[in-house]
C-alpha cells in the first residue's frame, strides 16, 4: 500500500511540472467554409512573460484567480491580429514576441480572435470587431480589480485589430495608456466618423503607422501621430506585379509591422519629418522639426512615446494633427548656410558630400533652389542612402540673374552638417567661407566651436 501511495504522489509531481502551453488557434479553409454556414466567435488570451516565454499560459485560471507570473505594476502590451480569411497563423507573431520581449520586462497578451477572423465574408469579421472588444473589456475589469492600471497597458493592433484597440479605448473613455495602430484596416472604415474605427480619443497616447493607403490600409490620419513610411504606400521590397500572387496584396500592408519591429530589433532610428504631404517632403519643404524643441524629430515605433506630451499638447492646445513622412532607406542630414549680409542676394547654392575617401557620395531630397533672398540662413535636408563619414563638401554658388560676375565674392559666415538620423552625433563645421560665382569649392569639416553645438 505505501508503495502505491508513493507511486501515485510521484506520478502527481511529474504532471505538475509539466503545464499545458496555449497554442495560437490552428484553423484553415475548412473553418472560413464552415463559417459561411455557422459563424463563430471566440477569444483566447495568451500570456506571455520573461518567465514563459516559450510556453503561453492563460491570464486566468479556472477559478478565475489571476495567473501569478502576470505583475501588475509591469506595462502590459497587448497585441491584436487582424483579418485572418483562410485561418493561418499570423507569420511575425513569434518574431514579434520575441523582440518585445527582449525589448522590455512586461505583461505580453496576444489576443487571438481567430474564431471570428477567420471567414470569408470581410463584413462579418468587420463586426466582430466590436464584439471582441467587449469580450475584451470584461478581462480588462477583472484585471483592473486585481490592481492593474490602464495607464500601464499599450494596445498594439495590426489591421482590424488596430480598431479593436480603439473600440476598447472607447469603451474605457480614452483612459488605455497607448494604443499603436499597425495599417489600420481602410474597407469599411476610411471616412468613417471617430466613433466607428480607432481615433486618437481612445487612449492617452495614439501613434499609428500607415503602410498601404491605397490598398488595405487606411488613408486619413487617425493618431497624435500618424507615421507614412514611403509616403504610405508602395514599400521598398514588395512586389510589384499581381503575378506574385497573394504576396503582391499583402505585403505592404503587412510592412507596418515589419517597421516596427526594426526599429526595436536593430535599433535604426526611422526618423520622420513633419509635413502636410509627402510632395512637399520629397522637394524637401519639411525639414524643421523646432515643435520638437530638443527631442528632435519623431522617431517611428516603440520610441515615440518620447515626444507623447509635445504631441498630445499640438492637438489639446491648436488643434494640430502631426503627419510625418519618411523614406525607410534613407540617413538625414540638414545643411545650414549662415550668411551674415546681402552679398548672395537671391541666389541658390548646390553640393555634393565627399566621404573619407574622396569619393562623392550623392545627396537627395532638397529643394536646389532654396533661395537665400531676405534670409541670414538656409537650411537644406539631404538624404544619402548609407550611412558614411563625411569628411567634406563641395559648394558651387548660383545668381538667378543672368548677368555673371567672374569678380564677385559671396561670403558664407558658417557652414554647418548635422546628422538628423543620429542627432547624438557632434555637428561638423567650416566657416568664413569665400565663393565665387558658378565656381565649386570642396571644403574641409571639422568639428563645430562649443558656442556653435
């Protein structure tokens, strides 16, 4: 008998060690089918931790006590899928989890609604939205009894799951600390009113990355800033051709997330540049981030909750909305051309960068006739395409007049290159420049005076 008793207790100890992991709903063609004939709905919340990391467990248990590796004074990131038609498991989940993870120790929930994503009528996962937001807010009050705050939690929705997020901010009158919308889903909710998609009311902080407006993503500006990688549309990398089959319709929707990821994973600083379009970034007429005061420009992804309060403030205090534009391939630099009297008139100045080489490294996106008329300085943004040491410039000095003047000399008090990608790095300088009309210069740069950084 006491050897059965022994036998038993060692059988219970090896089942308790070994915990069933949750699993992100396996579904197929069969279930969207099936959901033509019998429409489901269901939700599961999977937790993740530092201390479970490969293994997801649920936020509750069966006695509806809370799971005890889940903290409440951690942040809590909530991450929501989108439109699944054919049931497939999202392909950057795993990769997503892991670098948040690595990113920050908190509370990962991904909500899988994939029981209600999964169909072929778009209509009708359209309107789960709203039932599994509701679903949603129930888990959010049993955790607000156990002690977690809705400032802690950053909602992180791709697609259709971006306004999920907003429905629940709504639900909770706008008290979620962020919610960040990854290409909101645009069929059915371009040009609604605020109450029917995600808005930048449903949280005390909104940021959203828009990567496909002409496609399946939304247009209009929705956040305290909205981010357009490429202008919104057309991602470097994805296919260009219908031929490519359903990648050619997916993949710059799904590119938003791919972004923010970058952006924790290596570390690239997607600095972005406020403008009312991306036309007038493109001649580079935005290129003044002084809003920003010492932050600088915004920074695409997890990081732009470091410009939260000046953003929040924009709208609260002048109703201004903050659009910002980037290219994704591309290192910014801005040119500042100090002049100290009227010797340059109205003329325009044109350069190329020399790396440490010597060899010219071509610069783009800048208006080349950026005129110096009634100005002290100009500023100009370039943008190159890989990040080098520049070691020098060449400057070639224009008069919009049509006479030329081989004996004239255009004074340049100072000269100044700072790198607006890193904006840690020291400016570099020339000064007392001397120019002649039509005739290119290389100037050495070196390190600005103290006064000048």
């Amino acid at each position: 008998m006491r050897v059965y008793i022994f036998l038993c207790l060692m059988c219970w100890a090896r089942s308790d060690k070994k915990k069933t992991c949750l699993e992100f709903s396996r579904l197929s063609v069969k279930d969207s089918l099936r959901d033509l004939f019998v429409p489901q709905l269901e939700m599961f919340l999977m937790m993740y931790t530092r201390n479970n990391f490969n293994c997801a467990e649920p936020l509750f248990e069966q006695d509806n006590s809370l799971n005890t590796n889940f903290n409440t004074s951690k942040k809590t990131i909530w991450l929501i899928h989108g439109y699944r038609p054919i049931g497939s498991i999202p392909s950057w989940l795993q990769n997503f989890l892991r670098v948040l993870l690595d990113q920050d120790d908190i509370n990962l929930i991904v909500v899988d609604w994939n029981r209600g994503a999964t169909t072929f009528i778009y209509n009708r996962a359209v309107k789960n939205t709203r039932k599994v937001a509701v679903k949603l807010s129930e888990s959010i009050h049993n955790l607000l009894k156990h002690g977690a705050s809705l400032d802690n939690f950053h909602f992180i929705g791709v697609s259709l799951g971006a306004h999920i997020s907003g429905f629940v901010g709504k639900i909770f009158q706008g008290q979620l600390g962020r919610i960040t919308g990854l290409d909101p889903a645009g069929p059915k909710f371009s040009g609604k009113s605020s109450n029917d998609r995600l808005d930048y009311s449903d949280a005390k902080f909104v940021d959203v990355i828009h990567s496909d407006v002409n496609g399946l993503g939304v247009k209009e500006p929705l956040g305290h800033i909205d981010f357009y990688p490429n202008g919104g549309k057309k991602q470097p990398g994805c296919p260009k051709s219908i031929f490519s089959g359903i990648n050619f319709i997916k993949c710059d929707h799904q590119r938003a997330v791919y972004l923010f990821m970058a952006a924790l994973k290596t570390g690239c600083n997607f600095i972005s540049f406020p403008c009312t379009s991306y036309k007038d970034y493109k001649i580079g007429l935005c290129m003044d981030c002084d809003d920003f005061k010492k932050k600088s420009c915004p920074r695409l992804g997890y990081q732009a909750e470091l410009w939260k309060d000046i953003l929040i403030e924009r709208i609260e205090k002048r109703s201004l909305r903050t659009t910002v534009f980037l290219d994704t391939t591309a290192y910014y630099f801005i040119l500042s051309i100090m002049v100290l009297d009227k010797t340059m008139k109205d003329g325009h100045i044109t350069f190329k960068f020399l790396n440490q080489l010597g060899i010219v490294e071509e610069a783009r996106l800048y208006e080349k006739n950026t005129s110096f008329y009634k100005l002290q300085e100009v500023k100009i943004l370039a943008q190159l395409l890989n990040d080098v040491n520049i070691s020098s410039i060449g400057l070639t000095y224009f008069q919009t007049s049509n006479q030329l003047c081989l004996t004239c000399k255009y004074s340049i008090y100072r000269l100044m290159l700072k790198s607006v990608t890193y904006p840690e790095r020291p400016p570099l300088c020339n000064y007392n420049v001397s120019l002649k009309e039509s005739e290119e210069v290389f100037l050495n740069l070196s390190t600005c005076m103290p006064q000048e950084i």
